[in-house]
C-alpha cells in the first residue's frame, strides 16, 4: 500500500525546489571580513546535536565525496572495519560512465531497492525512512555529477543521464508505489532538486542535441512540469542557449503552452 510522505528534513521549513533548507550567504551582522569557509567547530556541534538525523545523513552522504581518502578512512575505520569496504578485484564500478551509473541507480529504483517503510502515524508522519534518505542522496549525488560533466562530456550522453533520472521522477509523480516510500503527502518534489541549477546544464545538452521542435518539446514541458512557477525565467535562460531556429520553435510551443 503506498504511502507518501512529507519529508520536511529536521522539522525546518523549506521551500519547493530546495534541496533541504534555505542558508543565506550574507546573514544580517556578518563581519564583512569574515570567510564562508569559517567555521566554529562549538556551535557546528551544538547545531548538530540539534538537527534532525535526516540532515546529519546528507552531510555525511556529501562527505564521503568531499573528503580526501586518507581522512576519509581515517574517520570511517573508527565505525566500520575498513576491509568490509576494499574495492572488489576487477569491479565494474570503477569502469563505469556517468551514463551506466545513472542507469543502474534508476534500474535499483525501479526493482524497489530504495523503498523501505515503517508503519506511519500522527508521530512519525514528518519523517522519512533510511531507503528514502539514500534514494533522494544518490539522485542528488547523480544530478550534480551530470551538472559537473555537462560542459566537458559528450552532451548526448550527459543529457541521456539527465533524461534518465527525470523519467524516474515522473514515474514516481505516476503513483508508482514500489519506488521510494513517503508517509503522507509526496510526489517527487518532496525529492527537492534545485531545477534552478539543473535546468541551465541540462538545456544546453538539449540545445546542441536536439532539433528546434524536440528542443521546444522537452524544455516547455520540464519547465511546466517542474518548475512552473518560475516559467519565464528559465524559458529566457533556454532561449540564450538555442540557434535562432531553436528558438522560434521555442516560442511557439511556449506560447501554446500557456494557452492550454
């Protein structure tokens, strides 16, 4: 039986479209001459201490790739015994494209690997199980790399992993209950893509790989479909990555678009 969820990470508002809560860069009172890379090590822990664990499991998800491997196993092997996580011998992981991994995280998806649920109520009805935790962690983790490659690989390829997670979370958005487990009330907003900084990379494969109506077909119905809020600034950002020919097409689908 399928069960949605609001996964409002520790409890702390957060908007549509953000990844899990809204940080200012420039808070009020800030010394002018202080670093972002400055950081209390006593109020982090006081802070930590009050998080919910859902947010202490994306940082430490984000981690594992942030931290050189000396520090890394150096942390890790005071939890887990370090030859539990040797590399097997002849491991297909580390051969594999972006493109492959998108398609196995998408195939593990769809088997139902991800869904792990518990029995929800008026308590526990905000949180979120640990297989919902790690599908929205490697869908963002999956997201950023193809963001990172969009400007230096193959833009087919690159948009085909993009193309590949987003079919993944329409399919969710279908009411497929044998995807990821969320309590109450979900969809695959409640994953929190930043579609501001995915549109712009994933665009620009669609612009260079596209023909003008494929081009206006997959940008009019992306921004509608997730983000439509924000239609005309992405539509903009769309036209600055097309030819000329791509952009009237543009035009006129977003123009039939707003009509229907």
């Amino acid at each position: 039986m399928l069960g949605f969820a609001c996964v409002c990470f520790g409890h702390v508002p957060k908007e549509k479209g953000e990844r899990y809560v809204k940080v200012s860069s420039a808070s009020p009172g800030r010394p002018k001459n202080t670093r972002t890379s400055d950081i209390d090590r006593d109020k982090l822990r006081a802070m930590l201490r009050r998080m919910g664990d859902e947010y202490i499991f994306y940082m430490l998800d984000e981690a594992i790739d942030a931290l050189p491997p000396t520090k890394l196993a150096k942390i890790v092997g005071k939890y887990i015994r370090l030859e539990q996580l040797r590399p097997d011998d002849g491991s297909p992981a580390a051969k594999r494209s972006l493109r492959d991994d998108v398609k196995a995280f998408d195939a593990a998806a769809r088997r139902g690997e991800y869904y792990v649920s518990f029995f929800v109520n008026s308590k526990n009805c905000t949180e979120t199980s640990s297989g919902t935790r790690a599908f929205i962690a490697e869908c963002h983790r999956h997201l950023d790399r193809c963001v990172a490659e969009a400007a230096k690989s193959d833009p087919a390829e690159i948009r085909e992993a993009f193309e590949i997670i987003v079919a993944l979370l329409r399919y969710i958005d279908e009411c497929h209950d044998d995807v990821v487990f969320f309590a109450d009330e979900g969809g695959s907003w409640q994953v929190s893509v930043d579609w501001k900084k995915i549109f712009p990379a994933w665009f620009r494969c669609v612009a260079r790989t596209a023909e003008p109506d494929e081009f206006a077909r997959v940008i009019v119905e992306a921004v509608d479909e997730f983000e439509h809020f924000g239609r005309e600034g992405h539509l903009s950002a769309a036209r600055r990555l097309a030819t000329p020919e791509q952009r009237r097409a543009l035009d006129v689908a977003a123009q039939s678009g707003r009509q229907r």
